[in-house]
C-alpha cells in the first residue's frame, strides 16, 4: 500500500514462495563399532545408544535397517538410519558393526605324559592313543598332529602335538609326551682271550697288543674303551684288562682278561774285561790285577752279584779265572768269567858277559883260537838254563864272530845277548903271472880287436875271494890306448893289483849305405823354383864318421830344371869317399791375387743409411805369367749396410785360376743427436737434507736410421748432494753408435748450522779461596744438513770466570761458510764464607790433679776472605777454664756477601787420674754338690772413689750365680767419666770330687773258635762313658771285631773325666 500527501492509495500485491531445501539432521549415530564374539557364539549381541534426529521445519520417520540388541554374525555388517521432514527432505547415516571371531578352538581328553620301555633290538617303541575332541565356537577349518597313533617313538623324550585352527585363523594346540626309556645294555663281542707273556728284551715289562673288541647296542653305542690300551706296556705279574662300553643312554656294560708278564730273562753282566793283563812286579812273581768293577743290571730285580775273585787281589804268573754270577728276583741266573793273566815280563840278567874285542890271525894260518871268562845268568824267578852257541877256546876264522849267550826264566823269558870277536887277516895276496903291454891294428870292418892274454892266478893265506880285471881275456878293445888293472882280493878284503896297457890302430875306408835317388818335385808357393828335401845319406866305417858334407844342402832351392848333388864323407881316421844324385824341379803354381783387402769396414754415408766404398784395385801376379782378371764389384759402387761379398778371379798361361773374396761390411757409425738439453742448473738444498731433489724437462733424440733409447744416468727429480753433480744423457741409434750430452746441477747449501746443547745459563759459585770459579759445561753438539767445519767459542768449558754475569757465545760455521752463534751467561755468586786459619785442630790437655777440669789458653786465629771485609766473634776466649771432656771453641766470621765462616776447634781436657776401688772380696773355695758340676757362691759388692765421677763399676761374674768345676776369676772393673780404668781381681775355686760312670758294659761272652782259626772275631755293642762335667777319656784295650785268641781274655774300659776322677769296668 501506497499513500500520497492528498492521502490517495494504491494497492499493489505479489507472492513469497518458501520451499524448504534443507535436509534433516541424524544427530548422535552411533561410532562403528568393532567387537569380539560371545563365548560359545559365532556372533554377537550389540547394543547402542540410538540416534535423534532434527530439522528446521520438522523431521518425520527416523528409523534404522538392524535394531540395537541384534546378534551380529561374524564379520562387518552396516546399521543403516534414515529420516525425512514434511518437504520431502530426506537424510541417511550409516556405521559399521564388525565382529571378529576372537576365541580358539578347544581340544578336549588329551592323553596324558607316558613312559615306556623300547621294543627288544630297537631303538625305539610303537605307542596308540585315542586321539583328543576339537570344539569350535564357529567352525573347524584344519586339525593336525605332529604324530599319529601306532608310530615308532625313538629313545627319549617325543612332544606330540595337537594343533586346532578355526576359519578365523585362531589356533589352540595341546601336547603330550611320549618318553621311550632304553633300558637295555650294550653287548662286548669279541674280548681278547688271557694271555701269559715273556718280558720284552732289557725291560721288567712288556708290551702287549690284541685285535680291539667290538660292541652292539639296539640304540647307539657311545663309547668302548679299556682302561689299558693295545700295545700297553705291561709290568711284571697279572694286570686286569677292562672294557667298557656306554650306550647313548647311558648303560655300561663292562668285559674282562688278564695279561700275565713272566721274567725269564736273565741279568745281564756288564763292563766285563776280555782278559785282564798284568805283568809281574820288579823282582817278584805275583802282581795286583785291578779291573773296573763289572756291572750287573736285570730288567727287573738283580737280588745278588758274586765275584770269585775283587780287583786289587795279588795274582800269581799265569792265567787265573774269575767268575762272576748275577741272580734275579726270578730266579734267573747269568754266569761269565774272563781270565787274569800275570804274565812274568822280567827276563834274566848275564852278568859277566865279556866287550867286543879283536884279535889278529896267527901268522900263515887264517885264523885264531879265542877265549874268555864264562859270564853267569840271574832272575827274580829262577833261571832255567843259560848257553851260549859258541864255547870259550874256539878257533874263529878271520871277520867278525858273534858269540851269543841266552839265558831262559822258569817262566820262559828268554835274554840273548852277544858280544863280538874280530878276527883280523892283515896278509895280502900274491900274484903267480902277469901280461905284458900289447899293440895291435883293428879287424876288417870293425873299429876294435879281440885281444887275449894268459890268464892271471895269485895266492894267500887265507883264500883268494876273487880275481878282477877292467878288460877280460878275448874282450874286444876300442881304438887308442887301454889300461886293463887287474887286482887279487882275498876273503878278508885284503887287496894286491897289477895293470898293461893295450894300443890298437885304424887304417879302413868309410862306405856310403844309402844314397838319396834323383828326385822331382814341384815348385814352392810364389817361388819359380822349390825347396827340396831329402834324407841325408847313410856314410859308414869301421870306427867313426868325422864329416859328411855336399855341394847342395837338403832344404836348398832349387831352380825349374836338372841339379847334380854331390856328398863327400870323411873318418876319424882320415880316410874319405863320394856319391851323387840329380833334383829336378816342375812348375806347378796358379797366380796370386795380391792388395786386396780381407774385409772393408765403412760408414754409412752422412744422413744415409748407405755408403759409398773404394778400394785399391788387385795386383795380380804369378810365378811365371798371369793371362786374364775378373771382379763382381768395383771401387765406387753403393753398398747397403750390412756384408756384401766381393769377388776377384785370375788364370795363368797353365789354365791355374785364381779366385779371392772379401767381405765389405757397411756400419752405421753416425752418432745420434740429443736436442732441447738442460742448461746447468742451481738450486738451494732442501731443508734439513745436504742435498736437493732436482727435475728438468728432458730432452729428446734423433738419428739418421731411427733412435733407439735415450737414457741418463741420473733419473730426473733425483735427490742431488751438495756441489756440483754432471747428468749425462746417452742417446743410443738401431745399430748401437751412442752420443753423450751432459748438464751440471749446483746445489748450494743455503741452511745455517745448528748448536745443540748448550746451557740457557749457568749459575755456580765461587772455587774454594778464589773471587771466582771454573765454570763448565758439556760439549755442544753442532749438527748441519751437510757437514760443520769449525765451531768457536769466546771461553771454554773449564774456563775461570769472575764474580758476576759473564756471556759465552759460541759460534758455528758449515762448509758452505753460513755461520750461527748460540750465547749464555755464567753467573758466579760468592758462595764462600771467609777463611779461618791459625786455628788449632785439638788442644789435648789433662785434667788438673784433684779437679774435674783446666785452665786453656791458645793463639788467636787470622781471618781473611777472597773478596772483602770480614767480622767475626768467639764462643770461648783464650785462659778459660774448661771442664773434663771435649768442648767446642767456635769462631765466627762474615764477610760482605753475607757469607758466614764458622771455624771450630776441640778442647779435650782428659781425666787421667785413675779412680781407686776401696773394698776388694776375698778368694773363695767351695765343692759342687753331688750331681752337678757347678755351685752358688755369694760375696759383698766391691766400691770406688774418683775425683771426677765414677761411672761404672762392674765385676765378670755375679755374687750368687753358679760357677762352674773348676777356678773362675772374678774381675772388678771401676771406670770414671773421663774412662780411667782400674781392676782388682779375686777367685772362685768349685772342687769336682763326683767319680763319672760306665754305663752299658757288655757282660762276659763266650764264642767258638771259627772254622780253621785258632780265634774268633768278636762284636759286641760298646758301653758309654756319661759325667756331669764331661769325659777327658773314654778308652778300652780291645776294640769289636778284634780277634780274639782261644782263652779267656780280659776286656778293660777306663773312662776319665775333665777333673782328673777316673773309674775302669771289665768283662771277659
């Protein structure tokens, strides 16, 4: 509606539609929901709050598909609600129920746990059940068991399993066991059998094997062993051998059998000698034969060892036999004797046996008549017989004659001894004929004569032992003069002789016995002639050839053609003849090719690897005339390198032809070039070495055929030592021509040397009396990269230094010439107080008599120091008195370095006055009471008076102490402060007046003689001597075991002791 101001109205109208669009709400739906099942339901209940719903108009039909209170089966199932309002508007909402099938299955009357035995021979046992019930709250999906009823269980412990899993996977399982018990034993097959057995050689046991025992289980066996193993080694007697076997469960089974070891081996005796040898004594015929004791071993028990004779026994001349016997525990018996020979080795003495000596043959007889005093024989034993082979009063004839004496023991020892009579034939022989000189001229063809003469007797008066000549009768004899000496010896070397002489001469022509025939040959090499050759002819004579000599010489050139040799031949005696013969030389010789080398060595030609090559062309020439040349080369030509043959040919007017090579042979000899070499180089050394490492770019070759290597004999960034070092590069071409390029390297030392250990400072006093000190200090170690060459220092160790601050610089220097200095201070303190002298060392002085002490006076001392002004003071001043004993006197002084000097000395004031003992006891005698040997004795206390103060007063013994038998002297020492002593001294005499006694005396014994001995060696334990002071003596007048002669005889002990008491005891 519309009005105006006039109050007109106007109506207007139009329509408003609504439409509700907006759809309802479904408030509080429930969550999905996940649960588990009911017990013993496949399923389950589910319960939830329901929903509302609400619209902006009205909502109408909220409802769902599934009630709350519903069973669910297993799984997800959805809950649908839905809701309109009045416009039509609808809404829907769901959520998801899902059921999971959480409970396993049950397995119901599971057997129990059993036990049972295996089966006979089987390792194991069939067991039946009756198998479980499963139950399920859904459904069964798989039953299984890990065994079945009626299966073979093995030994021991089987779990079986039941195992139930439902369609929703959920599994129960359930078990019992099933325990199979091996209950049977293992069986031993095949146990060795008792065995008796002999000991092995040299040992109290033996060794046994057997064939190891077999074992069966109805299981498994484990284990077989012995408690001794084959091959033991078994000891004397029975020993047990035990097997056992275990089976896997445990069960033994044990099996036996005995070894028996017997000894039947007998002891063995050692060390035995083969024969002992003895030789008699000097003048006796028994010697001791001593021998190393034999040994006797058993390989088990040696019981006895029994010798009939022991080392060290006197044995006679001759073989004796000891026998030796071993015995064992067993029984066994071991027998072995050797023999002792004492053999008699001194031979008889001759005594009187007459010197050589000589006589001459009685004149015309050949011969002499000696004789001489008979000589006598001596032994130790006895001599048996004494001769001699030739008797005083023989005639001998002339020579020596050796007449022998032999003299024979009664042990057969035999001494020849022999002494010589010279028989001396001092006649000579004389000769009956003798030839005169003969001269004669040789026989035909011969250069000697037979010659003969009478034959030469001589005679003597012994014999004539032979006749001699230099020539014989019929002897042939040379030309010119021959002596023949002719001498007669008689049988005694006596000598007579006789010589003529014999001149035969020669007057025969020599003969010529072979003669060379004509001879031809050709001629020698280069020559239009030849040497020719032959044997010389044969000249003979009767006697000697002087000469033979020809017209032509053999070996002489001969001309082509026809030559006449002549020989002509002369004797020792002057007497010639003469022969010739004709050579004739043929010309055989091919030409010679002369000049031509045997080898042509060239180079190759510069930048080529080829070369041009000349040569002097041949001369060729022949003994006669040469024809025709050839050649395959000529001077000039190319040749590659490597041999080429050159080939020249020349014939003579024969047809001889001629042919010569040589080799030319064409080397590479042009050097390689080496380019882009290294310029001298110089560089510092590397710190802290005497060197430096060096690289450069190395350089590269060429050659005219081609390079082979380059090398240098130094590797580039080489380590070079200090100085100058030359690298040299080689480059070397394919047929080894070599070149040598070179660059030096300097490396200069640029690294100052190093001074170690030197002190930063040195802080000493003052030397004794001195304003100053030596100071020192060790040596410095000066260390470079290279070498050090001299070290200065402004002082030394060792060096005085004032008081105060000084420096000491050392400074060092290489061999490069770098240098480095080091410095210190030596700071000198005064250290030493001033100097106290005049001082005495001691003042000894004694006491002044009645007092403890003196009155000392001394001379006052100096006192200096090195360096300054001194004060000083005194403990104690010259005339002091100053009591018994020592005390110091102290001086002391300071100087201005506050340095203090105390100097003492002694004043010993000696006490030498002797203190006095004033009550000494009186001596004393007193008797030990029965059973002892020592007695109380007392005394009143000795005393003393000193002028100082005694110290001490002591005795050696003690009054009421027990003294022992005897006299005791008792000392009483008095000392005073100062150790003035003085003694006094009285005795203790203690009288022993007790008897000692003889305890244990052997009653009267009575025994029987023994077997063919007037006597018997007695024994009996001896008795003992017992004092209560002690024995001096214990004696008796037999000893046991002495002998003792048929009778009675008196046994007497005496036991003395140390007072002088004696008592004696006796028994029969």
């Amino acid at each position: 509606n519309v009005t105006d101001v006039n109050g007109n109205v106007s109506t207007s109208s139009f329509a408003v539609t609504v439409t509700d669009n907006e759809v309802p709400l479904i408030l509080d739906s429930p969550a999905d929901i996940s649960t588990g099942t009911d017990e013993g339901v496949c399923g389950a209940t589910i319960d939830w709050n329901e929903p509302t719903a609400d619209d902006n108009c009205q909502a109408v039909g909220l409802a769902s598909d599934i009630q709350s209170g519903s069973l669910f089966e297993v799984g997800s199932t959805v809950v649908t609600y839905t809701v309109g309002d009045p416009s039509g508007n609808s809404a829907m909402v769901s959520f998801v129920v899902t059921i999971t099938d959480g409970e396993a299955p049950t397995i119901l009357d599971v057997p129990a746990d059993v036990s049972i035995p295996t089966q006979e021979d089987v390792c194991g046992s069939v067991f039946d059940w009756t198998p479980p019930t499963i139950t399920d709250n859904c459904q069964i999906a798989t039953e299984e068991s890990t065994q079945q009823p009626g299966d073979l269980f093995s030994v021991g412990i089987t779990t079986v399993t039941y195992t139930a899993t439902d369609d929703a996977g959920n599994s129960t399982s359930a078990s019992f066991t099933v325990e199979v018990l091996d209950e049977e034993a293992p069986v031993i097959q095949g146990m060795p059998l008792d065995a008796v057995i002999s000991v092995d050689l040299g040992i109290c046991a033996a060794g046994h094997e057997w064939v190891e025992p077999s074992a069966t289980d109805n299981c498994a066996v484990v284990s077989l062993g012995s408690d001794i193993p084959t091959g033991h080694l078994f000891e004397l007697g029975s020993t047990v051998v035990t097997y056992t076997v275990e089976d896997s469960a445990g069960i033994l089974t044990t099996s036996q059998f005995t070894v028996t070891v017997v000894d039947d081996e007998a002891p063995v005796i050692s060390n035995v000698p083969d024969r002992v040898l003895a030789n008699t004594a000097i003048n006796e015929c028994t010697e001791i034969a001593e021998w190393a004791a034999p040994i006797a071993e058993d390989n088990c028990e040696l019981v006895s060892f029994t010798s009939s004779h022991t080392s060290g026994e006197p044995f006679p001349a001759g073989d004796t036999s000891v026998l030796l016997v071993a015995t064992d525990a067993s029984g066994n018996v071991s027998e072995i004797e050797f023999l002792v020979t004492v053999t008699d080795i001194q031979i008889p003495s001759i005594i009187g046996l007459p010197s050589d000596y000589t006589v001459v043959t009685e004149p015309g007889i050949c011969g002499a008549v000696v004789a001489w005093d008979l000589p006598f024989a001596v032994d130790n034993c006895g001599v048996e017989t004494l001769t001699s082979d030739i008797p005083s009063g023989s005639f001998m004839s002339p020579g020596i004659t050796t007449v022998t004496y032999t003299a024979m023991d009664v042990n057969e020892n035999i001494l020849i001894t022999s002494f010589d009579v010279t028989v001396v034939d001092l006649e000579f022989p004389e000769f009956i004929t003798a030839p005169a000189d003969v001269q004669l001229l040789s026989e035909p063809g011969l250069c000697d004569v037979v010659v003969e003469w009478a034959e030469v007797s001589a005679t003597d008066n012994c014999e004539i032992e032979l006749i001699e000549s230099t020539h014989l009768s019929g002897d042939r004899f040379s030309l010119g003069i021959t002596e023949v000496i002719i001498s007669a010896t008689d049988i005694n070397g006596n000598v007579s002789i006789h010589s003529f002489a014999i001149t035969v001469t020669d007057e025969e022509l020599p003969l010529f016995t072979t003669v060379p025939l004509d001879i031809t040959v050709e001629n020698d090499l280069s020559v239009c002639g030849a040497l020719v050759s032959w044997e010389e002819p044969v000249a003979l004579d009767n006697c000697t050839i002087e000469s033979l000599i020809s017209d032509h010489m053999s070996g002489d050139l001969f001309e082509v053609g026809d030559t006449s040799v002549t020989y002509v031949i002369l004797d020792s005696s002057g007497n010639t003849a003469d022969t010739t013969f004709v050579v004739t030389v043929l010309d055989t010789e091919a030409p010679q090719l002369q000049g031509l080398p045997e080898l042509i060595e060239a180079s190759t030609d510069v930048g080529e690897c080829t070369a041009t090559v000349s040569w002097d062309l041949p001369e060729i020439t022949d003994n006669c005339l040469v024809v025709n040349t050839m050649s395959t080369h000529v001077p000039g030509d190319i040749f590659p390198i490597g041999d080429t043959v050159v080939t020249y040919s020349g014939s003579d007017s024969a047809d001889l032809v001629t042919t010569i090579a040589f080799l030319v042979t064409v080397s590479d000899q042009e050097q390689p070039q080496i380019n882009s070499m290294p310029s001298n180089m110089t560089v510092s050394n590397d710190p802290g070495i005497c060197g430096a490492d060096v690289s450069w770019i190395s350089p590269t070759a060429v050659d005219n055929c081609g390079v082979s290597n380059l090398t240098s004999d130094i590797e580039n960034s080489s380590l070079f030592a200090l100085g100058t070092t030359t690298v040299t590069y080689t480059a070397t071409d394919i047929h080894g021509n070599s070149i040598d390029a070179s660059f030096d390297v300097t490396v200069e030392d640029q690294e100052l040397p190093i001074l170690n250990g030197l002190p930063v400072s040195i802080q000493i006093g003052t030397d004794t009396d001195l304003c100053g000190a030596t100071a020192t200090w060790a040596a410095a170690e000066a260390t470079d990269n290279c070498e050090v060459v001299d070290v200065t220092q402004t002082h030394i160790s060792g060096d005085f230094f004032p008081v105060g601050e000084t420096t000491v610089t050392y400074l060092v220097t290489d061999a490069a010439g770098n240098e480095a200095s080091v410095s210190f201070a030596v700071q000198v303190t005064d250290v030493q107080g001033p100097v106290v002298t005049g001082l005495p060392d001691v003042i000894d002085a004694e006491n002044t008599t009645g007092q403890c002490g003196s009155e000392i006076t001394w001379e006052e001392p100096t006192i200096a120091d090195a360096c300054g002004e001194v004060t000083f003071n005194a403990s104690h001043l010259s005339g002091e008195f100053f009591p018994v004993g020592d005390n110091e006197v102290a001086y002391t002084a300071t100087d201005s370095a506050g340095n203090v000097t105390i100097a003492t000395f002694i004043v010993s004031v000696r006490d030498t006055e002797l203190p006095v003992i004033t009550s000494v006891p009186e001596n004393q005698v007193v008797v030990a009471p029965p059973g002892h040997c020592a007695a109380a004795v007392n005394w009143e206390q000795p005393t003393a008076t000193d002028n100082c103060e005694i110290t001490q007063l002591v005795t050696s013994f003690y009054s009421g102490m027990e003294y022992a038998v005897g006299t005791t002297t008792v000392i009483v020492v008095a000392t005073d402060g100062g150790s003035n002593q003085v003694t006094a001294s009285f005795q203790i005499t203690v009288l022993d007046e007790e008897d000692p006694e003889i305890v244990g005396m052997p009653t009267d014994l009575t025994f029987t003689s023994e077997a063919g001995v007037c006597g018997a060696s007695v024994s009996w334990i001896e008795p003992s001597g017992i004092d209560g002071c002690g024995l001096s003596s214990f004696e008796s007048s037999h000893d046991p075991d002495s002998f003792f002669s048929v009778g009675t005889t008196v046994v007497t002990y005496v036991v003395t002791d140390t007072s002088g008491n004696s008592v004696s005891d006796n028994f029969t």
